[in-house]
C-alpha cells in the first residue's frame, strides 16, 4: 500500500486573543494532518476551540484582539503562518474552501447567488463575467439544485435552508479546490436535507479528489463522512486516531462521555436507558483548571490530573490520546459501537 501523502500538517499551532481581563489561548498547541483525498473530523462541545482552528488555516482570524502566536501550517509544504496578506488572498477560496456555518449570514442578501459564485471564479481563473456565471450555474447543477441557469438570478431569501447551504458549498467548490474546510454545514438543517448534504459531499470529493476538514459536534455524521478523527477539549487535542477504534476502544474519558451522550435506538427500546451527560461545563479559556483541562469533570480523575497538564502519547497503531490513565480506563465503559 503507497505510502498517504500530506496536504495539510499542522504543527503546534496557539491561537490567542488579548482581552481586557488576559490571553485566552482559544487553540493551544494543537497538531493533525490531513492526507490528500482524506477526510479528517474534529470534534467536541462549544468553546472547544475547533472553529479558531479551522479560522486560523484561513488565516481569518480578527486581528486584534487574535492572533497567531505559535506553530506552522504547512501547505503542500508551505507555510501559511509565514505568508503575507495578498498571498492569502491567492489561496483562499482557490486552494482552499470553507463552507461557513450559518448560510443566511454568510451569503450576502443584496447579491444573486450566481454572482457571489462568479465572483471567486473571476477573481482565481481569470474568466469574464458571463463565463464565470455559466460556470456558476453548472456549479448549482453538480450540487443538485434544479433549474440551475434560473436559481443563479435568484437572491439568498428566495431559496430554502437546505438550497442555500447547497449555494454553499458550490461556491466552496467553484475553483476545485485541494482542501474543503467544512464548519458545522448541517447543524442548522433538518436530518432528511443532513443526509443529502452529506451524500453530496462524498460524492463531490470522489469526482474532485479533495481532501476535507469537517467541523462538528454530532458524531453521527462523524462516523458517516469521517476517516480519522481528532477529539478537541479547552483548545487541546486529546485524542485522535481512525473512526472505528475512536468509536469503538476510545481511551481519553472525554471521548467516552461524547459517545455515551448519543442517541441509540437499541438502548432506547430495550432498556428504557437515560443518556448520560458529561457534569458540568466547558471551562472559560480565561480560567482553565490546572493539570488537565478535563479533571474536574472526570469520574476518573486522581491527584495527578490536577498538576501537570499530560502529554499527546501514542497507545498504539497512531491513536493518540492525552491522559495519564488511559491504560487503566478501558472498555469496559459502554460506548457506542
């Protein structure tokens, strides 16, 4: 089997934002990779830090109050850290493509749709106006919106929830790019338009060859789109590793107590169980608890959780997990399979 190759390796990156009451390290020394053609979830509650993360490779984030303050980003090699402003520019939206959570605020109200896909396409290929718009709408055909030469005149509030998120990702998709990053592009849709979403997605990345970085919370569609996974807790990365053994032998409590709090038909029916919920909350960046982030809401937690923050370890075949007991909390926990 050919060794994967890197299009995406991220390496120690800290994104910080300078407040009025301190620094709060909203991503703090989190590394992944993303092989070409792969798809790579990270996941985890709010404030977790996984949307900074994908806002720092675009390099969008407001600068002040954020900004930067250590790591690399590499590229096909290069890094994005090190890159100016106008060479940004030249790969956003053409390199690489993010899909925005929300599309009612992301699209502009005062625009057709065709013209905010045009626009990316007569910025990075340098065609005309009426040949970008031509492509615009055989970008809504390939993303399954019907009557595709028609809906480009159409404005953002003239379609559905489930259309406009298909605006979306054609607009992502317009200039081919190498990397799709994808924010939460479900949460706001119900499950029948998720499915279609998710079904495009895949589809699109097999005919294209696209390499993509899914942000989410719902670990259902993790385990329908995703090949690895990395589990993001208080701006760490805590564990990480391939789909099945993450769903199936998780090692980090964290993990465990996401799966636990899923839905599953078969204990619903049968044992009448009540899910179990993580106690308490996200702590506030301002004010993380010493040693490890997760303590205070660990059941597994012991005095040594509380100094030293642990290291990212390898327990076997690149799972990754950040915990000092991870040998000792196995699965005998119920998960979800």
């Amino acid at each position: 089997m050919a060794k994967s190759e890197k299009l995406l390796d991220v390496r120690g990156l800290k994104t910080y934002f300078d407040t009025d009451e301190g620094t709060v390290k909203a991503v703090d020394g989190v590394s992944f990779h993303i092989d070409k053609g792969e798809t790579l979830a990270v996941v985890g509650e709010s404030g977790s830090g996984k949307s900074v993360t994908s806002l720092s490779i675009m390099r969008l984030i407001p600068t002040p109050p954020g900004r930067i303050a250590g790591g690399e980003m590499l590229f096909n090699g290069q890094d994005l850290v090190k890159k100016t402003e106008r060479e940004m520019r030249q790969i956003r939206g053409n390199d690489i493509s993010m899909i925005f959570q929300e599309p009612m605020t992301s699209l502009n109200p005062v625009y057709t749709v065709g013209d905010q896909i045009a626009e990316a396409i007569v910025l990075h290929q340098g065609k005309s106006q009426k040949q970008a718009m031509k492509m615009a709408a055989e970008m809504l055909e390939l993303v399954g919106i019907p009557e595709p030469a028609k809906r480009v005149r159409n404005y953002p509030h003239q379609m559905s929830g489930g259309m406009r998120q298909r605006v979306m990702i054609a607009m992502a998709l317009s200039c081919g790019p190498q990397l799709l990053i994808a924010d939460e592009p479900t949460t706001a849709l119900d499950v029948t338009i998720q499915a279609q979403i998710l079904e495009l997605m895949k589809k699109l990345q097999n005919e294209i060859g696209m390499s993509i970085l899914f942000i989410t919370h719902d670990l259902g569609v993790v385990a329908e789109i995703a090949d690895r996974v990395v589990v993001m807790y208080a701006g760490r990365a805590v564990e990480e590793g391939n789909v099945v053994p993450i769903f199936t032998k998780p090692k980090m409590p964290y993990t465990m107590g996401l799966l636990n709090s899923v839905p599953r038909v078969d204990k619903a029916a049968v044992h009448q169980e009540r899910l179990e919920a993580i106690p308490g909350n996200v702590p506030n960046p301002l004010y993380l608890p010493e040693g490890c982030a997760f303590h205070p809401r660990c059941k597994f937690a012991v005095d040594q959780c509380k100094v030293a923050i642990p290291d990212l370890v390898d327990s076997g075949n690149g799972h990754m997990v950040r915990c000092i007991r991870w040998d000792e909390i196995q699965t005998k926990q119920a998960v979800v399979a």
